[in-house]
C-alpha cells in the first residue's frame, strides 16, 4: 500500500491509502460522487503525490506548507 496525498482546486486535501495512484483518485471519485460531488475530479483541478513512508514528516496540506507554522 502507498500513501497518497490529493489536494482538490487548492482547497481540500485528502490523504488515501492505495495500491496505485490510479486506485487512490478512483476512491476519491467515489467518496465525492457519493457526498454529492460526482465530478469534483472530472475537471483536473487537483494534485496527487505519493508520500514517500520511509521518511518522517508531518502531513500538512499543500496549501500550508509554504506557510509559516506561526501564522
């Protein structure tokens, strides 16, 4: 399994477990068709990345990795 991490229109990031990138944006796809959202990933507004699971790290969103914790 890798972790992967889905930010949608720069807003909304969604952290998945999957075997493949492919696998992680079609759980996404369902869970926002299901919320009401059926074409949230349809118009290619979002950035996917694999985290890398060997390396410590803090998840932050990335929106909020530019920023400055103190903000």
């Amino acid at each position: 399994m890798n972790l992967y991490e889905i930010t949608v229109r720069g807003v909304d990031s969604f952290y998945l477990l999957a075997a493949s990138k492919y696998r992680a944006l079609e759980l996404l796809g369902d869970y926002l068709a299901d919320a009401g959202y059926p074409n949230s990933l349809q118009d290619g507004r979002f950035v996917a990345r694999q985290i890398d699971l060997a390396e410590e790290q803090v998840l932050r969103p990335e929106k909020c990795r530019a920023c400055p914790l103190n903000e």
